[in-house]
C-alpha cells in the first residue's frame, strides 16, 4: 500500500480508519486504538492510543494483548471485547450482537466470524 499506515490511508475521501469507527462506534461502549510509535498521528480520531507491551513490533496478538490488559485496568466491569482490523473497514453494523448471540447460543467464552462479509449493506 505504498508505506506508512494504512489505516491512515484514504477511501471515498476518508481514512481508513474513519470508516471502521463510524461502523464500530454505535456498538460498542468505547473504542480504543493499539497503535506503536508517534500517537500525535491518531489525535485528531480522539481514542485512547495503546501501544503493544510485547517488544519488537509481534504482530497482530500483541494489539490484542494490549487492548485485553487496557480494559483490564480501564473497564474492569467490562463482559466483553471486540478486536477489528483498520484495513477491513466494511464491518457489519451488527457485527458485535451477532458475534455476542453465537457465543450465547453456543454457550463459548469467545467468537471469531468464519467468513468474510460477501456483501456491503
């Protein structure tokens, strides 16, 4: 994607990362951003910025890692938490009750979509 963040970068005039809230936002009590290096890039988005604990940039797991242990100090009666990639911004806008209602049909303690979203609503 040419370098930089990509979740900066932009789509129908917005960035990426825009359009991942704008769908997030309204189904979920807050949002919180993992992100390493210079935050002051993500300001103008107004979230908490959480870098990864884990050095050595590790991947994907360590931005979870470090969203679980940030609503462990921050939202402690928080039941649960939804991780989503800024580079994916057609997130359904019932992504969350959806993945809540599998888990409480299914009786699990996490749910993970077994499939990309085939059609933007």
């Amino acid at each position: 994607m040419g370098g930089g963040d990509k979740t900066l970068r932009p789509l129908a005039g917005r960035p990426l990362l825009e359009h991942v809230i704008d769908r997030l936002r309204p189904q979920v009590d807050a949002l919180v951003l993992n992100a390493n290096g210079d935050s002051a890039r993500f300001a103008r988005f107004g979230l908490p910025i959480v870098p990864d604990s884990v050095a050595d940039f590790a991947g994907p797991l360590a931005g979870i890692l470090a969203g679980l242990d940030w609503t462990a100090e921050h939202r402690p009666d928080c039941d649960f938490v939804v991780s989503v990639a800024t580079d994916a911004p057609f997130l359904p806008h019932d992504l969350v009750a959806r993945l809540v209602g599998e888990m409480q049909t299914a009786g699990a303690d996490l749910a993970a979509p077994r499939r990309a979203v085939s059609s933007i609503r």
